[in-house]
C-alpha cells in the first residue's frame, strides 16, 4: 500500500477561490454535448442542474492537487458527488467556487478525501453546494480525520 504524504492539517482549510463566468453560449453547448431536449437549456437562457461542475470542476482540481502526490494521481477516481443548488445558474451569472478539505477518510482499500465547494454569484450569495468524494486506490495509511460526506439516504419527507 501506498502512503498519502498529505498534511492532515489541510483537513478544514479552504483553498484559493476560482471565478467563472456563465454565458448563453457555454451553456448551450453544455446542453447541446449533452443531448439536453429542454429548450431553454438549448438556447443558453437557463442552465441544466448538472451545469454546475463547470464552475467546480478548476476549484476541486486545485484542492485534489494540493494534497494527493502526482505520481499518485493514475489512482485518484471520481466516487460521489452531490449537488445542492440553491438557484438555476443563469447566463451573465460571475461565479466563485471555494474548495474546502472536509476530510480524508482512510479504508483497507484506499483513502476518500471529501471536499465541498461553496459557489456564490458577485453578490456573494449561495448558488450551488457541491460535496465531491474522490477514492485514491491502494492508500489505506493514516487515521481518517475531518468530516464524511453527507448521507445519500432519502427521509419520509
């Protein structure tokens, strides 16, 4: 097994924030790579919901960098990933994501970070919550600490 050379004191920080501007046209294309049927989506006039990795996808690199070695990233999968929106993104929406490190929990198999990033439009206000769970293979070393991801199970509600 491999061991994760990572500052645990990383676990709670937050990282540099990434901006992202939503135009009609990225998201049009978004849907048009996606075989999206929704008009407004293929017009660019209203973002689908899974949009909302592009303005992530650069923040939660950049933390996943930070900790986990280059000569291990040929391990690193994608594990979950949760979406909270809080609003649609819409064309002409300046976003900025933060990543924060909430955890790296250790398994016989291999280590999940867990990282939530925190999207706010240019009045600061709360777009999008993602909670991305990445799996690196083969790196079981180390005591689990911070938090889990949240629980995928759904209420009566």
């Amino acid at each position: 097994m491999s061991e994760l050379a990572v500052d645990r004191a990383l676990v709670g920080q937050s990282f540099e924030p990434v901006t992202f501007t939503a135009t009609a046209e990225r998201i049009a294309r978004y849907a048009a790579a996606t075989n999206d049927p929704f008009p407004e989506h293929r017009e660019g006039s209203a973002a689908p919901a899974v949009f909302s990795i592009l303005p992530v996808w650069d923040a939660n690199a950049d933390a996943l960098g930070r900790f986990i070695p280059v000569d291990l990233m040929l391990q690193v999968l994608h594990g979950e990933q949760d979406i909270h929106l809080h609003r649609r993104i819409r064309p002409g929406d300046e976003l900025t994501s933060t990543a924060t490190l909430l955890g790296l929990h250790t398994k016989p198999s291999g280590t999940t970070p867990v990282v939530k990033i925190d999207t706010n439009d240019a009045d600061g206000r709360l777009v999008v919550e993602q909670y991305m769970v990445t799996f690196i293979r083969g790196v079981s070393d180390g005591d689990s600490v911070g938090e889990p991801a949240p629980s995928h199970a759904l209420t009566d509600d």
